[in-house]
C-alpha cells in the first residue's frame, strides 16, 4: 500500500488519501473516501446507490484494525468518523437487516418496488478481489452485520472457507427482489495520476500543511 503526503483531519479520525492495491482493468483503482482505524487488517466498506431511487453513486472507505471485529464494527466505525454517512439498522431484525443507508445527498430508497411490491432493503455481499484479473468475485453474506466477522471468506453455498483474509470487499446495494444470490455491487473507480501531477499534489499539500501550522503558531 503506497500513502500520499497529503492528509485531511477530522474530529474523529486522521484521513489519509491511498492508492488502493485494488486495481481494474482498465488501469483505475479503488475509490476510498478515506481511511478508517489503525491496525494490520485491511478491509473495504462499499455502499452503493445504483439501484436506488433515484440512482446515485457508489462510495468505498478502507478500515484497518487489530484483533477481531465485525462487520457492524466497520460500519459504526466508518459512520463515527465520516459525519456524512447515516446507517439505519431494521426496527424489527437489528443489524441482521440495514433498512437504509445515507451519504450525504443519497438518500437510500428502503421502500417497496413498484414492479414488485416487495419491501427493498439493503443486502450485503463479500468480494474478495483476484489480482489476476483485476476483478472481484462476491458472494452473498450468510449471516447480519452483526455476525459476520471482518476477513471471514465464505462460498456461494454460505461455507466458511477461511479466516483472517486480507483485503476482503464488504458491498451493500439495495434489494428489492429479497435476492439470496449476490448483487455484484458497483465500486467507485479513480485514475491513478501520472507521477509528475501526482508529485504536484504532494507539494501543494505540503505547503498547505506548513500555511496551516506557521498560522497556528503565529
């Protein structure tokens, strides 16, 4: 994992702007509003709009922390320290449902389909990303936020496969048709600067940085 030099400070959490190991075929990476927590274990947050009403964008937050912690740790985590974000666990279910998710000016749509008249919610799906192919292969959450342990690799079947993986995708898209197979989510894709530009923003952060400080100090 590479690190700009350019950070952003919010009340709650140091923000650091990465280039992911994440990378798509066509030379983009990994979105990341920012970096969440302190620790060895890497994963991703993806919430994606697509399917709401209407359509939005998709968002993604890396989390770091150490030992073990769930799913639902992630999102009160990310939710803490990003003041946009808005998570809304079912009335009846708990964290097992996520009735709606907000960002910002995406208002989550946890209302019924017209086509369908089922009642939408939110669906989690697990990626786990193939360096390979630059692709992401997912797979539905067997279990509610609350129980699902963060770097836990599961089969379509809902099988645990292995524990402590690494950089695993956790995905939420809206659900409408209660859907038990995944919904391959949409993730948020940047282009990687080219290093004369990206050295640029190194410097003007930089001398951000010190305007700050000689204006505290002075």
């Amino acid at each position: 994992m590479r690190w700009t030099a350019i950070l952003l400070l919010f009340p709650t959490v140091l923000w650091a702007i990465p280039v992911p190991s994440i990378q798509f075929p066509d030379g983009n990476v990994l979105n990341v509003q920012g970096v969440v927590g302190s620790g060895p274990n890497t994963a991703y947050l993806a919430i994606d709009f697509s399917n709401n009403a209407p359509p939005g964008p998709a968002f993604a937050w890396q989390y770091n922390w150490t030992g073990s912690e769930t799913e639902l740790d992630m999102l009160n985590a990310v939710a803490a320290a990003d003041p946009a974000l808005t998570v809304v666990p079912d009335p009846t279910y708990g964290y097992d449902f996520i009735d709606n998710f907000d960002y910002g000016k995406n208002i989550g749509s946890a209302v019924p389909f017209p086509s369908t008249g089922a009642y939408s919610f939110w669906a989690s799906d697990i990626g786990q990303y193939d360096a390979g192919t630059r692709s992401v292969n997912w797979v539905f959450a067997p279990n509610g936020a609350d129980l699902l342990n963060l770097g836990d690799l599961y089969d379509d079947s809902g099988t645990l496969l292995g524990s402590g993986v690494e950089g695993l995708l956790y995905g939420w898209t809206i659900n409408g048709e209660f859907q038990t197979t995944n919904l391959t989510p949409d993730l948020p894709e940047i282009t990687v600067p080219e290093p004369a530009s990206f050295g640029l923003l190194v410097i003007v952060g930089i001398g951000l940085m010190r305007g700050r400080r000689r204006r505290a100090f002075a």
